[in-house]
C-alpha cells in the first residue's frame, strides 16, 4: 500500500476513533504522529496485522503505560 494511502487510512480510522470519544485529545490526530509510528513498527518489524505476536507485544506496553497514567 502506498504510503500516502496508509497515512489516509490511518487518519480516517482516528477520526472515527475521536468522534466516539476512544481518543481524547484532537492533536493525537496529526499526520506526523501517524507517520513516526508508521516509522517505528515498520523498523520493528511489523508490517501488517499478520505480525500478531509482535503487535500484542507493543500493545501490552502501551496499556501498560496508560494504566500508570491514570
């Protein structure tokens, strides 16, 4: 997928997210934040939902931080 699509998807579907209330604050929405996580997983090795077990791995991180957030 071209990487300008990738990036409208991604906006697309925190869009959504935001107006469902899942995300809280309108500036997590930028294009650059899209694009350094885009960088980042891609550097990681993730390169689509098939890597399940590397995505469960980040995905554990991050609620593990927002948990300490709260």
């Amino acid at each position: 997928m071209d990487i300008k699509d990738r990036l409208k998807k991604i906006g697309n579907h925190g869009s959504r997210m935001h107006k469902r209330h899942e995300i809280e604050r309108p500036e997590a929405l930028s294009k650059v934040s899209y694009q350094n996580a885009l960088d980042f997983f891609t550097s990681q090795g993730i390169k689509g939902s098939e890597n399940t077990e590397q995505i469960e791995f980040y995905s554990a991180g991050i609620k593990k931080s927002l948990k300490a957030l709260q």
